[in-house]
C-alpha cells in the first residue's frame, strides 16, 4: 500500500486544511491522460471532500489519501513524497518503498 513521507503528510494535511473541505476531506490521487515521458504512468491529485465508494483510504498523520483503484494498483509498492519551493509551489515525487 502507499506510504507517506512526514513531508508529505504535512504537505497534504496544509493543502487540504487551506480548502475547508470539511472533516472528512482528503486528496484524491487518480489516473491522468497520456505517459510520462520515459512511459510510466500519469497521476492527477485534486482535493475533495470525501472518498468515492471505490477509493482505497490512506491515513496518514494527520492527513487522508484516496486512490483510485487503478492508482491504488500502480502505487500499491510506492511512497509519495512533497516538497514546497520558494516560491510555494507545492511537487509530489513518488518513490520506491524502502526493501
């Protein structure tokens, strides 16, 4: 199953909180249009404020992840990572999970 890194849990926790999505509020990773460019796939993030009927529920920290099932399935060996810039932009790397 995914993991997150503190970082990310704290990028997400931000984010979300900045939304006032309500209690049960979440980022939404999901399959995007097209590859990247070495082929892999492609991924969307979105705030919403609930989990679709189908989306595997990540708990972090403080923050809560929904996959999409055929995201779930891509990332199910992965750690997302984030970073924010100096200028705010916020980035997510996804990594391979630790041996």
């Amino acid at each position: 199953m995914l993991t997150l890194t503190e970082n990310a849990d704290a990028v997400v926790t931000t984010i979300v909180g900045r939304e006032d999505a309500g209690a049960e509020a979440g980022l939404r990773i999901q399959t995007a249009e097209g590859q990247g460019p070495n082929g892999e796939a492609r991924f969307a993030v979105h705030v919403v404020p609930t989990p679709e009927p189908a989306d595997v529920v990540v708990e972090g920290q403080g923050s809560r992840v929904f996959l999409e099932d055929v995201a779930a399935d891509a990332l199910s060996d992965k750690v997302l990572d984030a970073g924010v810039d100096e200028q705010g932009a916020v980035s997510f790397t996804i990594l391979a999970q630790p041996a």
